[in-house]
C-alpha cells in the first residue's frame, strides 16, 4: 500500500508540480516582502480543478522553495528574504563579505534538502503522536519560548549586552504599536492612522536589514562583495565536506526545527533562532559565530525547511495550521472537500500519504533545483554593477514592502525604520536585537497576558509559570544560554591569570 | 412657462431613467477580493468557497488577496480610497465594523462603509473537550456558579463576538466566568483541545472541524444547525441568545448605484447555489441573506445591539 501511495506520487503530473513548484518557491522567497504565505494565496485557485493530492504537492513545494529561497538575499544581500532566514544573515553576510558567498549558498542547500528531509520524515511516520506537542504547548510555554529566543541577544551581542538589551526592548516596544491583537487596545500610534497596523515584521526586516547595506553601499568604492577569482560554479564539494562534518549539528537543529515548526504559535524565524541559539551554545572554540561560521548557516537553514514537514502535523492531524502558510492550505483542502483531522490519515490515507512522498520528492528536486538557481543568484548579485545593483535592489525593497498588504504606510515605516537602523548602527545598536524584540515581542505578551489570566482565575499563579515541565524545561535552557558564556569568560579569565 | 418645465424635467427624467437601464454595470476583468485579515480564519474560508462559484457563474477570476493589521482596521480604512470600479470588494465583519470605530478614531466609520451584503454567519457556540466532565450546558453553569471565576474560556480577541457572547451568557445566567482572548478562532480552539482552558466560546465552525475531538454544548441560533442535529440552541434551553460573527462583502463609497446594485445580485446568486449552500453548512456556516436593499435596517438593529452590549460590559464609553 506504502508502494502503491510513493508511486502515485510518482507521476509525470506530480513530478513535474513538485519541480515546478520548489523553482517557483525559491525564486518567490528570494525576493523581499514575498513570502511563501503570499505566493501559496495566489497559487491555490489554480488547484480547485487538480486532484487533492496534486494540488497538495504543488502547495508543499512551493512552501519548501520558498523557505529556502529566503536564504539568497540573507546571504548575499543581509536581508532576509523570508522571516524565516533572519539567523542565516548573522553568518551568511560576513561569509559573502569575505568571498565565500558561493559556498555559503551551497551550504543553505545542502541544510534545507537535510532539514526538509527530516521534517517530511517525521510527518511521515510520526505525524499522530507528534500533534501532540502541539496541544502541550499553552500559553506560558509560549511564553518562556519567547523569553529563550530574547537570550540570544546576550549571545548575539557579545561584549556589548547593554546595547544589545536596549535594542531588545526598542524592538518589543514597536511590537505594541497598533491595534493590539488580542485586546484590541490602540496602543502608542499618537492619534495617526499610519501606525493603526503597527510595524510589521517583514517590512520591519526590509528596512531594518537591507536599507542600511544599500546606504553603505553608495557610500563606499568598494565592490559589494569580495570576489577571489572567476566565478564559475557554486563551491559544492567543499559545501559537501562540511556539511558532512557537521552532521550532527544539521540533525540537531533539524529535530528542533520539526518540534517548532508543529507549535502553531512559532514558526520558521523562531525554529531558525532556536537552532542558531543551540548551535552557537555548543560551539567548539576555534568556531566563530556571527563572523561567517558555517555552521550557523546549517542550523538555520536546516531548521527552517524542517518547520515544513512539521507543520504539516497539526495542520493535517488536529485542522490546526502549524505556520500561516498551513492556513492557506488548510483553506485549500476546505474547498476540496478533504476533511483534515485526526481521521484523516485513515479516511484519506491515499491522499496524505501521496502528498507526504509528493514533499519528500519535491525536497529531493530541490537540491539539483536549489544549487542551480542559488548560482544563478550569486553569479548576478556579484558581478552586477553597483549602479545597477542599488536601484534594482532599493527598487526591490519597497514593491515588495507594498505588496505584503498594498499600504503605503508601511513603505514610509520601512523606509524611517532602515534610515534609523543605519544611524543607531553608527553608535553600534545592530539590527538583530531589534527585530528579535519585534517577532517575540507578541509571543511573550500573550502568553503572558493569556497565563496571567488564567493562572490568577485558578488561583495558581506560580504554578501556572514555574510548576508545568515544560515550562521548567524551557526556563533551564534560558538560564544555561544566559550563564554559560559569563562562567566561561571566568574560567578562561582565571586560565589566563594562572598562566603568567 | 410651468407646463414647459415640467415637460422638460418630465423628458429628463425619462431620459435618465433610459440612461439607468442602460448603463449596466458589468465586470471587466478578474476581481480583487480583499480579506482584511491573515488566511486561514472564517472570512477567508468562505471567501475561498465562494471563489469558484464566481469564476463558474460569471466567468471572472476572483482573486482573494490579503491586507491584515489593527484587526481589520487596516483594511478598512483603506477602502474608500481605491476605486468603486466595481473591480475591488472587501470583506466585512461585525461586530467589528460596528466596535472598532466605537473605540476610537480607526481611520473609518461603520456607516462610512458601503456594505453591500451579509452572506452567512458563524453562530456562536460553547465548545468542550470530547472528554470534559461537562456533558450539558447546566453542568458548566452549575461548576461556573459553585467556583466563581474557576471555569475559563478560551475566545478571539476581545470586544469581538466571542467576548461580547461570554459577557452576555455570564449576566444571563448569573455564573461567573474567566474570559481569555486568543489570537483568532484557530488559536482559541488549540488553547482547548490542549486542556489550557475548560471551555471555548467559539462558533459552530469549530464543531465542524474538529469532529470528534470536541462536544458543542449550545448554539446561538433559531434553530438548530443541520450539521449539529443532536446540539440544543440556547433558546431551547432557557437563555434568548441568537448571533455570531456576521460576515458580509463592501464595495468602496465611490461605487455607483449600479455596481452596487449588481454585486449584490451576484453575491445573492451564488448564496443561493445548492452546492454553495451545502459547502458552507457542511463547513457549520449559517447561511444569510441580507441584500442591499436590506442592509439599512440590518445594520440598524445590529449596531443598537451591539452598542448596548459593548456598553453594558464597559468596552466602550
């Protein structure tokens, strides 16, 4: 029966959706401002007249394309080409700053194919059992989740905590700018309408990340990016060895990255912030995160396409979208008339099974697909002329800022958000900070509003934060990534003393 | 002098009555739907279900587009500013449109709005668990009543309709409550069939969903939904409660009379296709008809309603 769904999906039709598919998505997610939400919405009248699971493979590929493409303007550009790819900035840029931009897009490659890999396995053979973790997580699991991603703006901001806290708490104050979302308070928009939709994550990450590269470069002679010789092809068989030397790293982040992408309340910027956060945690000393390690890129990029096969969990067993692009598809099954939910994977077996090998092979497609557009990419953004360069990117910037919900307050907002990342990064206020307060901001306050609600009604506020497991487990993760670095300084400190 | 104008006006009037009939409104090209929210919840869903419905029909493309912020403020106050072309149509939804501009100035009006129509309605229900101790409405009032504050229920957002329900049950049945808003209908019922909470106010949507894994222990409807034949309504049970979440469709205010006039029709027309209509109850939709020519005085009685409630409960001055 295994045999029979693996050959349906096996099809020249399905075959050719799923190839179709991750090349549409990765170009779609290159680009800043379209997401993968964005590309699937258009995307899904097309699918009224296909077989449910045609139109699920073609939805799947075009999510894990689209994942992926995310990392080409992170690396190449430093700005993220989905939200997704937010951790892939902190290596990827320095590596293409110092000429290793090729490998680092082989790199992303070869992590989303390993990722998606373990991500569409789980959802395979693990699907029922794993929703579960999806209902475990309540508010204050949220919660503390979102107060471990704040962390790693200690670890990102190393030598410089102050300045890194300051841009933490700007960014989880724009957060609150808006119609709030779940009281429905107008908070801090000073009576102008321009603010009443707050400050949205991905044009945040438009004007914050890219704005200030494309002012540097006017404002320098240099080339973009140092180029070392001829550009002919993508490093891949040295991408191959190093990948292969950190594989373990590449599971990891893959395993945390399925676990996050079910939790409806994440998605693919937190799986990829919690896989760099552990990644960077377990360094080996000659690593150097956040100065073009390649194993940050791994994490991050692994860990974001594995949020696609396990988002598909709870979309497909409990009818609950594990990230916003599940919502799309769940929509698009609605009309097909497929019920999701916990029946589903016996009801209509052969649907969801096709549709799981359907993502299987469209993520295998993806590594011949990915590396070829991913030379493509590299090959124009380098040897293209900075004169060409710059318009074409500030161009860029802001047709894709206006498409996310065509307003031309959010142009204006992107536009004084990078003008202002450019100046505060003068006096060494990074980006990063800023706009980890800006997606985990909401996250913490609901959970804490929800928790704080809830735990007041049972009379059981305590317990409510620090009694529930996972809450605990959370919260120790929190404290070793916040401590462990000062108990290492000591030590090396004291290492250091004893050796004169 | 007289007879002579009035034969002119009696001529212009003619003539603008041939022009009325005339001038038929009529699409050109592919329509742009906007969902003034994120896909996935309720609007969006029926929204998509209507989709090929309107390419099947009148042969244009429906395109749902997205424009999500400030709770569908965003949307809203963005409307009247595109063009009445008849080419772009945005979702509506109360009690939003009536509450949000209550609040506060959120750049739009609820009669600043050209509502052209109200298509269906998700009526709202109190979900549990398949496996919570409460196996009727009495037990949760009876628990609510003993344990004051104890019994917490998961709902979207506040000062919505969920919250407006809760607010209005509690005073009804005299039971006390906790209220806690999630972030949309979706995260509300993950909230309960995680056990985070003991009860959801939620719609019947909810029970078509999830099947199963959860009970409805009432409706907020007349009578009771096709889909849910065993669900008793409230009024059944004692407590004059029937409404929901309204959803309808606006043009902006620019739109002529015509265009108006012709949407509504179409909207209309495809409410009352047989396969629309089983889609929609089959999805725990309530299907609703209230055309163009109805809205004024829907909206009238709505509005009062809701500005009472909202008032009574303090979320509005």
């Amino acid at each position: 029966m295994e045999l029979g769904h693996f050959l349906s999906a096996m099809t020249p039709v399905n075959l050719g959706l799923a190839l179709f598919g991750v090349i549409a998505g990765t170009i779609v997610g290159s680009i800043p401002g379209l997401t993968a939400t964005m590309a699937l919405a258009i995307l899904v009248p097309i699918t009224f007249s296909m077989e449910p699971a045609s139109a699920l493979i073609l939805l799947g590929a075009i999510y894990t394309g689209a994942i992926y493409g995310g990392a080409y303007a992170a690396i190449l550009l430093n700005t993220p080409g989905t939200p997704s790819a937010i951790a892939t900035t902190f290596d990827g840029y320095p590596m293409a700053k110092r000429g290793d931009g090729d490998l680092a897009v082989a790199l992303a490659c070869f992590a989303s194919v390993v990722g998606g890999m373990v991500g569409a396995i789980a959802l395979l053979f693990l699907a029922p059992p794993l929703s579960k973790v999806a209902l475990a997580f309540g508010p204050i699991e949220y919660f503390w989740l979102s107060i471990f991603g704040l962390s790693l703006i200690a670890s990102l901001s190393e030598g410089n905590l102050a300045k890194g806290l300051a841009g933490g708490a700007f960014g989880m104050i724009l957060s609150t700018v808006g119609v709030a979302e779940i009281s429905a308070d107008i908070r801090l928009t000073f009576g102008s309408q321009v603010l009443i939709g707050g400050f949205g994550v991905v044009g945040a990450l438009i004007g914050l990340y890219c704005i200030p590269v494309l002012i540097d470069l006017v404002a320098v002679p240099d080339r973009h990016l140092k180029v070392e010789e001829d550009v002919k092809t993508l490093r891949i068989g040295e991408a191959y060895r190093i990948a292969a030397r950190s594989k373990f790293n590449l599971i990891r982040s893959s395993v945390i990255g399925t676990i996050v992408g079910i939790l409806p309340g994440a998605g693919g910027s937190v799986a990829g912030l919690v896989a760099y956060s552990e990644a960077k945690r377990t360094a080996k000393p000659h690593q150097t995160f956040g100065a073009g390690e390649p194993d940050g890129i791994m994490a991050t990029e692994s860990a974001n396409n594995a949020t696609v096969g396990g988002g598909f969990i709870p979309t497909l067993v409990l009818g609950i979208p594990g990230t916003p692009p599940d919502a799309i598809v769940l929509g698009a099954l609605l009309i097909q008339g497929v019920r999701t939910g916990p029946a589903m994977f016996t009801q209509s077996g052969s649907i969801v099974y096709t549709f799981i090998y359907g993502l299987i092979i469209a993520t295998i497609l993806m590594l011949p697909a990915g590396l070829l557009i991913g030379r493509y990419a590299y090959k124009s953004i380098v040897t293209i002329p900075k004169a060409v360069l710059v318009p074409t990117v500030g161009f860029m910037t802001i047709i894709g800022t206006f498409s996310i919900r065509n307003s031309v307050s959010d142009v204006i907002i992107m536009i004084c958000l990078g003008v202002f990342g450019w100046v505060v990064a003068r006096f060494g206020f990074k980006a990063s900070p800023i706009v980890l307060g800006l997606i985990l901001g909401p996250i913490a306050e609901q959970g804490f509003v929800q928790g704080w609600t809830i735990g007041a009604a049972t009379n059981n506020l305590f317990g409510m934060f620090f009694g529930r497991p996972i809450s605990q487990a959370i919260l120790a993760f929190t404290l070793i990534t916040l401590i462990l670095p000062l108990v290492l300084a000591r030590k090396q400190r004291k290492a250091a003393l004893e050796g004169k | 002098m007289l007879r002579r104008s009035i034969l002119k006006a009696g001529a212009a009037a003619a003539f603008a009555l041939s022009i009325g009939t005339a001038a038929q409104a009529e699409l050109n090209g592919p329509v742009n739907y906007i969902i003034p929210f994120g896909p996935g919840g309720e609007s969006d869903i029926s929204a998509r279900l209507q989709q090929p419905f309107f390419k099947d029909k009148f042969g244009q493309d429906m395109v749902v587009t997205y424009q999500p912020g400030g709770g569908g403020a965003v949307g809203w106050a963005s409307l009247n500013g595109l063009s009445g072309d008849g080419q772009t149509i945005m979702g509506v939804n109360l009690p939003h449109i009536i509450i949000k501009p209550a609040q506060k100035d959120v750049g739009f009006t609820t009669d600043g709005l050209n509502s052209f129509y109200m298509f269906h309605f998700t009526p709202d229900a109190i979900v549990v668990p398949a496996d919570s101790p409460y196996q009727t409405l009495a037990d949760l009032v009876e628990d609510a009543k003993a344990n004051p504050g104890q019994v917490t229920m998961s709902g979207s957002g506040k000062a919505s309709a969920n919250h407006l329900a809760q607010i209005k049950f509690d005073k009804m049945t005299g039971a006390l409550t906790t209220y806690v808003p999630f972030k949309g209908t979706g995260a509300s019922t993950t909230a309960l069939l995680g056990k985070q909470v003991k009860a959801q106010w939620g719609y019947t949507t909810v029970g078509a969903k999830q099947g199963e894994a959860v009970r409805m222990l009432a409706v907020a409807m007349e009578d009771r939904h096709p889909l849910f034949p065993d669900v008793p309504t409230f009024k059944e049970l004692g407590y004059d409660m029937v409404g929901g979440a309204y959803r309808g469709i606006a043009l902006p205010a620019s739109a002529s009379a015509e265009t108006t006039k012709m949407w509504s029709d179409m909207i209309g027309e495809i409410n009352s296709d047989p396969g629309f209509r089983q889609q929609m109850l089959d999805g725990g939709f309530a299907l609703l008809d209230i055309s163009v020519d109805e809205m004024g005085d829907f909206m009238a009685a709505r509005t009062e309603e809701y500005l009472n409630d909202a008032r009574e409960a303090g979320l509005i001055k």
